[in-house]
C-alpha cells in the first residue's frame, strides 16, 4: 500500500503567481524626516524618523534588500506597487496570518 505525502497547509497569508509561493508581510520601517523650518536646538533635538509600516508581498530578500510589491498582473508577469527597502531601515518584519 503506498502512503500519500500531504502537503501541509501554511496558516500564512499568502498568493501562488506564476507558480511561486509569494508571503504577505507588515513591515515596520524606519523613514527620513526632513524640515524646511526654522527650530531652535531643543525643537531639532527632539526629532525622529517617522516609524512606517507597510504590508505588501515579499519578492525577494537577501543580507542588503527586501523587495515588495502590492499588486500584479493577472494575465502577464508584471508587479506594481514596489518597493526596494535597505535592510537597515527594516526594525521587524511579520508574516501575515489568515484570519478564522
């Protein structure tokens, strides 16, 4: 009698394109915040980068970038809403989990 191998289900957000697997991820991110005005010493040291999040589906990732996208082509291979973030503006990155 031969077993069969079930795949096992992942409890993670996700799409299938083009047959490969792509994760939906929130992702906290660090932002340059920049002022034109004029402050004085105490108001300037006060300020700080604007904290993000943004969900979209990982791409790609490696030691020096993650890549994103939010929406793609139904018919053709094409992403949009994309994004190259430098790992080292990245504070966490979760994945997505379906909701019961």
């Amino acid at each position: 009698m031969k077993k069969s191998i079930k795949k096992k289900k992942t409890k993670f957000e996700h799409i299938v394109y083009k047959k490969k697997k792509y994760f939906l991820y929130s992702i906290k991110w660090v932002d340059i915040l920049g002022d034109s005005g004029h402050a004085d010493a105490d108001e300037f040291s006060k300020m700080q980068p604007a904290k993000m999040i943004t969900q979209a589906y990982v791409f790609s990732k490696d030691k020096k970038y993650v890549r994103t996208f939010a929406s793609y082509d139904e018919n053709e291979e094409n992403f949009s809403d994309r994004n190259v973030f430098p790992t080292g503006v990245i504070t966490a990155m979760k994945r997505i989990e379906y909701e019961d």
